[in-house]
C-alpha cells in the first residue's frame, strides 16, 4: 500500500514538472513575442522620426543658402548727385533704385521692351535697394566711384539658382528670357552663393528672400522669461505649501482635484481668458510678449505644480525626521533640507513646462500675436510675435520661397526644444541624489 502511494506521488510530481515546463516555454515565447513588439515599436517610432527631421532638414537647408548678383553700380557724384561729405539724410534720399536699374540695363544691352525689362527688374530682390542705401550709409567713401557690389536676389531667381525648379516641360515656371538672363549671369560668375546671415538678422517681411527670424527669437525669448518670472516662484510655492503645510481636508482637496484638471485643460481656452480678462479688461497691450507670458504662465502653472510636488513628495521622510530631532523648526526643514534635495526634480520640470510653452501656438493666437510684427522688439510690451506663430504665419503663405523659411523656422524650433530637454536631463542627472 505504502509502495503504490509513493508511486503514485511520484507520477504525480513528474506529470506536474512536465505542466510547468510546458508553461515555462509558453511564457517565455510570450515574452519574447512581447519584448519583438516592444522594441519594433521603438524602431519604428524611431525610422518616422528620422523621416520627419530628415525632411524637415531637407527642406530648410536652402534656407540658410542666400543668391546674390554682382552688379557693376555707378556712384558717381552725378549719377547719385551727392558727395561722401553729404549730410547722412541727402544720402538716404538718393534713388537706389534708378542706380540699380541703370546697372542691370548696362549688363543686359539687348533688352530693350518694357515687359522684358520689367522682367528683367525682378531678378533683383525690392529689399536691394535698402541693402546698397545701407551700405552707402556705413561707408560713404564709395559714393564717387564704379563699385562692383553683390545684391540680394528675389525669391524666385533664387530658386532658379538653387535649382529648385524644373526649366524644362509641363513644369517650367519661367520664360524664355529670364532663364537666359540667369544663364548668362552665371556664365559670366555673377550669381554667388553664401550663408544667409540675414535669416538671423531680420525680422519678418512680406518678401521671402527678406524675411528672417530675429523678431520671433527676440519674442519667443521675452515670452518665455515672462513665463518663467511668474509661473516659478508661485509654482514652486504652492508645491510646497500643499505638500508640507496645507491640512488634509476637503478644501486641500478640491484645490488638488482642480490643479490635475487644469493640467488637461486646452490650452486655447488659457487663450481666451488672457483675451477676456488682460487685454479687455486690464486693457493690456496687445501682440505682446508680457500679455503672452501671462497667459502662458497659467498654462504651464499645473504642470510645474505636478513636477514639483512629486520632487517634494519623494524626499525621503527621514531627512524630514532628522531635522526636526536635531531642533529645526517646520520652516527651517523644509526651506534648509527638503526644498534643496528636491530643487533638481523641480527645475526639471521646470524646464519641461517652458519647453512647452515655446511650442504653444493657439493662446498666443487668441492675444493677437499672430499679427504681422517687421520690427524687432525691444521690451516686452512691445508687438512681437514667436516662432510657433512665425512658422504659422510663413507656411500659410504662398510664396515659394516660404516654404523653405517654414522648414528652417520648424528647424530652429526643435533644436531650442531638444536643448531645454537635453539641459533638463542634465540637471536632473548632475544633481539628483539616490536615496
């Protein structure tokens, strides 16, 4: 009896191993099913990254290219009818233009219609005749002689230079004559190409060869201090109070609910209240950076606030505790011990949050900061706009040469993102403490 009970033990643990056995291979066939999808997933999400910024790349890198045309310019005191000892206003005054016109004519002889020659014109960027008043203005010195000066050229030679655009078939977007004008003036080695330093000097303008990204960088920057001015110290402050002072009640609670609900809130409804409540009420000025940072300081408030209380929260109670026993007051503890231990998860979200702000396009919408702003800000109550808004701007335009402009303002945008990110791992990295 005892001999047939054993037996029967025994078949039943070897039927039991045999169970867990077959169970061990099918879990671990799911766990690698699961860890295949897993990482297909990270590669696939990382190759439809790589496509996006690869084109976006593409796309922007003619943008930081700019086509130039060498032009003899007669600045002869007669053609001019100033002198270098003319007072600065008289030498403003001077017809650009006509001298530029008069260059081009002397180039192209044979032109003789006024069609061609108004095609003829239009291969030189309106914008050229400020460039050369500029550069007459900063050296008067070469008004008296023939001067040989490169002139920025319109948006769709500039194209043409670059090309851009198909010149033969169903496709051709130019005439005879000003293909043969480029090349001629290519063959002659006076269309040059350099990096368009411009598209970081200038603000925004209705030519595409004209308009760059100061203003919006200048305002992006204003807005975003703005933000962080105000949105910080209240943020952090009310992290600390609800996560150290405030009782556990209901009121504690609703005001706790009501942050984690305002951190999904859309961010045009922040719009619409800085629209109802700081530009018509307050009578604020509108389109500008300080009305921006406002608003984008209550958007960004619940995200710090979350961010901060989980820093405060994952101070450990013992360095709480061992304050309090060596005879620190409640306020010296959390000023002296935990606010310093959980101040590099604080700036990380911090970061975050500003990080998110700059992205912001639809608020800023709301406020008026989608107008069309040429000059550069000089405070931050003056009409600005930011790079979000800019791109907005730029890739509803028409205009060819635009799309590039989009590309490389999309471009500049991401890599501002990426370092606000990258410099909020590092902090995090530098300064946290393992516990």
């Amino acid at each position: 009896m005892w001999s047939e009970n054993t037996e029967n033990s025994m078949i039943s643990k070897i039927s039991n191993t045999e169970k867990v056995k077959k169970s061990l291979k099918s879990r671990y066939l799911k766990e690698k099913i699961f860890k295949f999808v897993g990482l297909s997933s990270i590669f696939v999400a990382f190759f439809f990254l790589l496509i996006l910024l690869s084109d976006v790349m593409m796309k922007a890198f003619p943008a930081f290219i700019q086509t130039k045309v060498e032009l003899e310019l007669d600045l002869s005191e007669e053609n001019t009818g100033v002198s270098a000892k003319s007072d600065i206003k008289e030498i403003k005054d001077v017809d650009y233009r006509k001298i530029i016109r008069e260059a081009l004519s002397a180039e192209f002889p044979e032109v003789k219609k006024r069609a061609e020659k108004k095609t003829m014109f239009s291969i030189i960027s309106t914008g050229a005749e400020f460039q050369l008043r500029d550069m007459i203005v900063d050296n008067p010195q070469l008004i008296g002689s023939k001067q040989k000066i490169e002139l920025v050229a319109d948006d769709n030679f500039d194209a043409l230079a670059k090309g851009q655009i198909d010149l033969t078939g169903e496709q051709k977007r130019f005439d005879d004559l000003t293909i043969n004008l480029y090349k001629e003036l290519d063959e002659k080695g006076k269309v040059n190409k350099s990096f368009n330093w411009q598209f970081f000097k200038t603000g925004d303008s209705r030519e595409p060869e004209q308009a760059g990204i100061k203003g919006a960088v200048i305002g992006s920057l204003y807005t975003i201090l703005v933000t962080l001015l105000l949105s910080f110290p209240v943020a952090v402050a009310a992290a600390i109070y609800l996560e150290e002072f405030a009782p556990k009640n209901r009121f504690i609670d609703f005001i706790e609910i009501n942050i984690n609900n305002l951190a999904a809130v859309p961010s045009i409804v922040f719009g619409l209240l800085g629209l109802a409540v700081f530009i018509n009420f307050f009578s604020l000025p509108r389109s500008a950076p300080l009305v921006g940072g406002i608003v984008l300081s209550l958007m960004t408030l619940p995200t710090i606030i979350i961010a901060a209380r989980s820093a405060i929260k994952a101070v450990p109670p013992s360095l709480r505790e061992a304050a309090l026993g060596l005879g620190a007051s409640k306020m010296q503890t959390v000023f002296h011990h935990v606010f310093p231990a959980a101040l590099p998860g604080i700036l990380t979200g911090t970061i975050i949050g500003m990080a998110q702000a700059l992205g912001e396009t639809a608020p800023l919408l709301m406020i008026g900061m989608v107008a069309f702003i040429v000059d550069i800000p000089q405070a931050i109550t003056d009409p600005a706009t930011v790079l979000p808004v800019q791109v907005f701007l730029w890739s509803d335009s028409p205009e060819r040469g635009f799309l590039e402009k989009t590309s490389a303002a999309i471009l500049i945008l991401i890599l501002f993102l990426i370092a606000m990110n990258a410099l909020a791992i590092y902090l995090r990295k530098k300064f946290e403490k393992k516990w």
